[in-house]
C-alpha cells in the first residue's frame, strides 16, 4: 500500500482499511509495504482480473456505499468464477473525492461482507483523490487442465446459464423511468451474487465459460467469437425469477433477458453427455443450471421466439448505466 | 479483459492493446478472456503492487500521453524495486473521457517503452468511461528469504539511497511558478526509473527498503516507524544532480532533497559491513548509492544542515500535484 499519493488524510484512511482487513496464512506481507507478499499453491495457474467501477458510469449517483463496495468486489470475483477459479487476494484502488472515513466505512461495510464469503484477503492498494472509481484486481488459483476459457466451445455443446437473467437490467430500466424501484429487482443490480461455487464445480466439466456482465447475446457472442463457433438460443427457456415475471410482460422481459447487462451469472457451454451431472451440480450448489440452446458451426448469435422466429433486440449490446 | 463496460468504442480500444501487449512464456492466457492465466515460477513469494494516477492529481493536465503511460507503469515497478521483486506480468486497467484512439496510442508509446525494459507482459485489464484515471496492478516474483521490507531496518544500520534526488520536485516548482521547465528535471518528473536492477542486487544484502514516492522524510519515516527505529540524516550528503545544483541554491535544494516527492529511488538500510559490498553494486548496476545517515533507536528521522543544526523542512510531507 503506497500511501499519500495525493488525498488529503490518505493515511486515516488506510490506517481504517488495514484494521479491517481479512487475512489468510498465504498472505506473508499485506497492507502497509510497497507490496504485498503471497504464497501461491502448488501445481496451480494464477487467475488475475481486474475492473474498474466509476461513478455515473457503473452504478447510479444514489447507489449505498456499502453496495458500491461489494459490487466492486463481486464483479472481478464473477470473472475468476467465469475461470473456474478459487479466489484468494484482492487489491483495492480507491479514488475519492475527499477523504471521508463514513463514507469509507459503509463501502468497506459491502466490501468486506463479500470478501469474507469468499476468504478473499484484501492484500494492498492505494487511496488517492480524484472522482469516485474503485479498481479492483482479484486474484485465484485454478488448475491447469481444468480452467474455463472463452475459446473452448464446440460444435453440438450445450450452452446454459446459472441462477435467472434479467433482473439487474430491469431494475435499471426502472431507475431510469422514474418509479420505484422493486427491491428484488435492485438487489440483483446492487448485490450481485458471484457464481464462484458453480464456476468451481463446473471447472473441468464445462468446456467455455463468460460472466455475463454485457448481457446475454454479446457475452455469448465474444465466447462463440473466440472459439470460431455459432449458437441459437431459446427465448423462451430464459430464466426469469418471480420479481421479473410479476414487473415485465414477456416482449420487455425478454430483451431484459437477452440484451440487458450486469446479471454476473455464467454462460457456459458443456457437451450434452454432461446434461445429468450439470443436473446434480445444480442440486448440489443450490445455483439453478438452465439449458438454453446449442453451439452450432454458423457464425452469430441467433435467439428464436416462442413461435420459433429470428428474433434481433433493439440493441446489440447493453449500454451500462451512464447518468 | 472484461470489455465494454461502459466506454463507447472500448472493444476498439481493447483490440488496439491487445495487438500490442507483449506476452511472455509463462503467459498461458493474456488479454482476451474473463481472467489473465499465469504460471508462478517454483519457490517464489508472489509481490503484488498496486497504484493509481489521476489526472490533475498525480500529473499535469499537460502531461504527454506516452509520459502518463510511462510513469503509471514506473511507480508500479518502483513499488516492486523496493520489495527486491523482479516484475513479471500487469494489468491496467484505463478510465477515458472518450474513446481516443491516438491518445491510446501514445499512452502504450510510453507504457509498453518500459514494460519492454524490463520484460513485464500486460496480461489483462479494462477501459472504461471515466475521467482520465489509470490503474495498474504489478506482479513480481521475489525469494522468500530475500525480500526487502518496511519492517526490518536494524539499529546502527547506514540509510542509503539511489541516484538523486529532488529532481522531480524542483521541475514540479518550476512549472508550478510558470516558467520554463529544465528539461533535465522534466524528465525525472514524468519518466521516473524504477530501480528494478538495485532492488534485485540489494535483496538478501539490505535489511529494510522503501521507494520514494513521498519524499525522503517521510518515507524513511514510514521505514523507521514500521521497524520501531529512529534515523539520522545528513542533508549535505543527499545526493543533487547537475540540473539541479544548477536551479536551485542550497536550501531550496536540500528541501526538494529532503521533503520533495516523486523520486521513485529507493532508500533502503543495510549493515555498515556491507558498505564495500554496496559500493560494488553501485558500479556493477551503474546505479549511485549514496550513504545519507544512521539508524538509531530515537523515534522519528531527524535531519542535521551542514552546521550539523536540526533542520525543518517548511512541510512534513510532499503534497503531490493538485490542479
């Protein structure tokens, strides 16, 4: 933790971080040197993710400290999930625009509750002043033979994907139009759960995998992309949890579903001898595992309608919040 | 490389990185996935560094691309310099205004020029919409016996630095007061030299480093603080370059010296048997190391002039550029 780069009471603040901070026996040196110090496991790939959050950008103006503080965690933990990777460290680079130990300690509130699901050790970091951003690297272990890539799918794979798609975009759509927000829908947007369990369980079963951060079709588009491949889903065998059935009829929820972003579940293709033993993953991790179409040789993505029809969004991609 | 989280154009940007980042052989899986997969090499602790630098708060609003992109990866590398790490691999993640691309372009002119320095392969990252913010994380690799703490300055240890200093200060007061800029000491503020070789050769001899970042009195304060000791120095014995000795007078120039910040050497504590040692260094690595004082068992780090007067610098501690 290089200190005092520019915020004024800088090292109040770390002096809270440091106090608060999880450790774990790999962790030979944390907070408080120019660097960190780490035992890496035997016979294992290191997993390294980072992303970065900004205000106005990632999370609305309104969102809590403390969902800001476990939201930045949780997306660089649903990338290492998305490896199949056990995670173990993470560094926090905190831009404030003033040092402001409340506001601190609620960001540190959510991050540290996440960080400690998952005995992840915060190792290091900075805090420096500037506009709010919060850039977070996570570390994890995966073995060798067993990590998901985005470059593996095959021809005739399956392609499913954990836990309902939708909600945190629809609790978006709702900041957006002014009313209230349903608390279900926005505790998807603001807690997302990292799949790190299901990212683990599937590791060496699955064949590729993505976190679902863009929404569906472009995510699984950068998979098919990268392994020369194609895939057609079916809109109707999207999941959706009770709150986005009970707030979107099915042409909205559907491209909520499709197109919309920040779901940070997995997207993973496996060959259909597997379909059983995802079957009892699910049973065993407790993270829903639905199937959703199937890897073919045709470049794209193709999403079909109930009736069975072409199916194309508004829009390609999601566009995350920006106020 | 978790793209496409807000910036328009970002997968355009992404790819103009990607195409460019150097690898290594012990990358098995660079930009391009969810998570960068690494091989740790056997027997090593792993030293992780991270620093932020904001615009008009690290770096004038005039700095060139090329030297933001230079000095964001230095004070990473400097960072591991002073654990005796030997850098390995990073990830960067960028916050843009907009899409650039010819400001990407020179940004990585200056960031992949060191990088290439010293053989450090950008693994993995994001660009996002934001103000202008770089965050890198740094990953070495250090023998467990022979890394360089905060911690482990002894009583009657000599305090050494590198090269010189004051330099990156003295060009911050000239801009500051709006004349021309030597640039001599321009360079030293915007392409500061992490002492990656120094740190290397120090690690197993030195007890106790630290880089400067925050000016000499303050980070050998941090030193003696964390290693429960006390330091002397001798401000006649800091070391001045040429540029500097030529714009500023004595005591101008022992404060840069002395309380100046950005300097990016290392100051590290060593026996006194280990000075013939330290000397043979120097002129193997071609790194000055100058002897500045003593470690002793009086809490803090008192400063003597030539007079052999306790000196006060006006400022406890460096405040970095603030715009």
């Amino acid at each position: 933790m290089n200190a005092a780069h520019g915020a004024a009471g800088e090292f109040d603040l770390i002096a809270r971080i440091r106090a608060r901070a999880p450790l774990r026996d790999d962790v030979l040196l944390g907070i408080g040197d120019d660097a960190a110090l780490l035992r890496p496991p035997p016979a294992k790939l290191l997993a390294v993710a980072t992303d970065t959050l900004n205000a106005g950008v990632h999370f609305p103006a309104d969102t809590r400290p403390a969902d800001i503080g476990w939201k930045a965690l949780a997306v660089n933990l649903s990338d290492l999930a998305a490896m199949g990777a056990q995670p173990a460290w993470c560094t926090l680079s905190l831009s404030l625009p003033q040092a402001d130990a409340a506001w601190l300690d609620g960001f540190l509130d959510g991050f540290l509750a996440l960080a400690a699901q998952h005995r992840v050790a915060l190792v290091g970091g900075d805090t420096t002043r500037g506009p709010l951003s919060v850039c977070v690297t996570a570390h994890g272990w995966v073995t060798p033979a067993a990590a998901l890539r985005r470059d593996a799918a095959r021809v005739g794979d399956d392609v499913w994907v954990t836990g309902t798609l939708g909600d945190a975009a629809a609790a978006l759509a709702q900041w957006r139009a002014g009313g209230a927000c349903d608390p279900a829908l926005r505790a998807r947007l603001d807690r997302p759960q990292p799949r790190v369990a299901a990212g683990l369980a599937l590791a060496g079963l699955a064949h590729a995998a993505i976190d679902l951060s863009d929404g569906l079709l472009a995510d699984l588009g950068h998979v098919c992309a990268a392994s020369g491949v194609g895939a057609q889903i079916a809109l109707a065998a999207l999941p959706a949890s009770p709150a986005l059935q009970a707030a979107f009829a099915a042409p909205a929820r559907a491209a909520l579903q499709a197109s919309g972003g920040d779901d940070y579940e997995l997207c993973f293709t496996a060959a259909p001898a597997h379909r059983e033993a995802i079957a009892r993953l699910a049973r065993q991790t407790g993270i829903a595992m639905t199937r959703i179409g199937r890897i073919d040789a045709d470049p794209g993505v193709r999403a079909l309608d109930a009736a069975g029809e072409a199916w194309r969004p508004a829009a390609a991609g999601y566009v995350h919040f920006a106020g």
